[in-house]
C-alpha cells in the first residue's frame, strides 16, 4: 500500500512507526494477551502505559516540578470553559488576544462565566499577524491572559510569548505543541488537543502550575482541575486507546532526537513550502505576514477561484491529501505538523512549482 501524502489539519497525520508500533502490539499489550482497547484502566498494564505518557511529556519539554500533567477528554474546546471555571475569580477578568477563530471562540465561552477583555487583536487585518508584545496592556485585575499559540486557520504562530509578570499566562498550544523548544515556567497553563502533534483525537493534555489548582466544590466534579489531579487524570474511564498512541508517539518523539531536534526539521519543512510561495512570482500568495508565519499550517490563495479548484483537482490525483483550505476562508492549506517527512513538503513544492507552469502554459494557449 502506498501511504497519502497526509497534509490534513487534524486529525492529521502519525508516524508511521509508530502505527507499525500500534500495529504489533494491536492483540497483545504488555503480555496481557489482550487489546489495549481490553485492558481495565485500574489495571497494572494500563497505569504502566498511562504514567508512561505523564513522564514521556514532562521529559520531552523539560516540565518542572511544580506543574501537573493531566490527560482529560473533550477537546481544546472544553479547556476554553475549564479554565475560567477554576481560575477565573469575582472581581478578576481574564485578557484575551484575538488572533483567529479558536482565540474568538475560547473568548465566548470565558464570556459565559465572567468578566473578560480583548487586550491586543488583529482580526481588523483578517489574522494575518500576531500582535507585537509591546502592543499588549494587561489589566490590573487580570486573572490570567489567553493565547493561541499556533493559528490552524490563518497559518501564524508566535515567535515570542508576552511576559506577564504575576498574570499566568495561558495557551492553547493544540497546534504547535511538541514543534519547538518552549520554557513551560512562562505559563500558568499549557493546554493541547492531541490530534495534531501529539496522538489521535480523544485526549488532551494539560499542563497546569500546581498553585492553580484549587478546590472549588462549586465546580462539577468533571469540570474541577482538583478533582483529576488527584485521581492522577483517572476520575473517571479515560480514553485507552488515545492514552497508549500518545505514549507511542512521545517515544517516537525522543527517537527523533527530542523537540530540539524535531523543531530543527519543522524550520526546513517550512520553508521549501515557503520558498515555492515566495518564488512563485505572486502566483501563490501567503496569508499570513512573513513575521508571522508558522511552520505548522502555510496557507495560500492562487491568483482566481479557478486556479485554486484546478490546485486542489490536480493536488489530489497526485496523492496529496487535506489541502483545501479551511471552509470559513478558502483558499488551500498545507499543515506539516512533526509526523509529516521532509520528503512529502518537498513533493509539494515541486508539484507547486510544475502546476504554476503547466497552469500558465494552458492559460496562454487560451489566448
């Protein structure tokens, strides 16, 4: 069988050894003679497999001491209430920087449980950058300010993060965790959906400093930051099979050589997509600020709505998968998140290259 070259946005795409690794052991985990999706997450084979993920991730970003790594379910998006729930105090309000739609939509849902701000924003400039630092003025009663580390929809990212002194900083790295090098002591809390660098989707994770986690009985219990913690993020059934995957691919991982080493490649796949789009003459625009550009998600328009169905038409025969762009904003998208090879971003640029030919070949013969 030959593998698609997998540009999806997420669910996106795993590395291979890993699946073959998955693949292996798919009937008989830890010499259980069982399915991992089999074992009783009270087991002794599972609590392996489950604190094996905890410590892979606290050595893979350097966590310290004083943060807790939770593995929970419903998404980024539950973390966008989550949060407010337990960190969120009357008389506090929490800063937002808008920079694309998930930015908008963690915003709604702190709205919901009280007071916000946006303190820095560039959706008047359709996303196309991040805010400088300089620009962002914290409020005295913050409680915390949240970003996007990594915007899927727009294709930026943050170069640098705010300092913000004794307002924990909150991100929502989904799409760009374990891609490079970060000091986890500048957050209050790191919060990421697997389904893009990390494992399937079904599990999130959660880095959060201890002193945030307080025990609110007003919280519901599966809700309640307090609460999973000590039960070690096994209050209730967790997802197995997600847990397992991610413990796989934090292996992988530090077989790359660890995130120094993976942010090392994510900067070269980057740019042989970038170059093609640079080199194209206007051909291919970028959406985002060159400042600003992430190396996880490069999203680009053709010249007409036409070009751009022929792209994506003729991208498809080839082989390449995902790259339409995202349906709020059109256009096309490839997201290289750590589990795509080199080798397929530089088939992309190539095909890039040969389609900008072959397309203004055909449009002067039309003439």
């Amino acid at each position: 069988m030959k593998r698609a070259r997998n540009f999806n946005a997420g669910p996106a795409a795993l590395p291979l050894e890993v699946l073959q690794r998955a693949q292996n052991e798919w009937l008989n985990i830890e010499d259980s003679g069982m399915s991992v999706m089999e074992l009783s997450h009270r087991s002794a084979e599972f609590e392996k497999i489950h604190n094996h993920a905890i410590q892979s991730l606290k050595d893979l970003l350097e966590i310290p001491e004083n943060y807790e790594v939770l593995l929970l379910q419903g998404g980024a998006s539950l973390q966008f209430s989550m949060i407010p729930m337990n960190i969120l105090n009357e008389g506090q309000r929490a800063d937002f920087v808008l920079t694309g739609s998930w930015s908008e939509k963690a915003l709604k849902e702190a709205k919901k449980v009280g007071n916000t701000a946006v303190v820095a924003s560039s959706k008047d400039e359709k996303y196309t950058f991040i805010p400088k630092l300089e620009d962002i003025k914290l409020n005295e009663d913050a409680a915390y300010l949240h970003i996007t580390s990594n915007n899927t929809i727009y294709g930026t990212q943050w170069k640098h993060f705010p300092e913000t002194g004794n307002v924990p900083l909150v991100a929502d790295m989904s799409s760009d965790i374990l891609s490079k090098k970060i000091d986890v002591s500048k957050f209050g809390i790191i919060y990421a959906g697997a389904q893009k660098n990390l494992g399937p989707s079904g599990i999130t994770v959660v880095i959060i400093r201890k002193d945030l986690i307080t025990n609110n009985e007003n919280i519901p219990s599966m809700l309640n930051y307090s609460i999973h913690s000590k039960n070690n993020s096994l209050y209730n059934t967790p997802p197995t099979l997600a847990i397992y995957l991610l413990s796989l691919v934090l292996d992988w991982a530090k077989e790359q050589g660890g995130v120094e080493k993976i942010a090392e490649v994510n900067g070269e796949k980057a740019k042989v997509i970038y170059d093609a789009i640079d080199n194209s003459n206007g051909f291919y625009k970028g959406h985002a600020l060159p400042d600003s550009r992430s190396h996880m998600n490069v999203t680009f328009t053709l010249p007409t709505e036409e070009a751009e169905k022929q792209f994506l038409k003729e991208a498809k025969q080839a082989g390449f998968v995902g790259l339409n762009g995202h349906r709020s904003i059109g256009g096309c998208r490839a997201s290289i998140y750590n589990a795509v090879p080199l080798s397929h971003c530089q088939d992309l640029a190539d095909f890039m290259k040969t389609f900008q030919e072959s397309f203004k070949a055909t449009e002067a013969q039309a003439l």
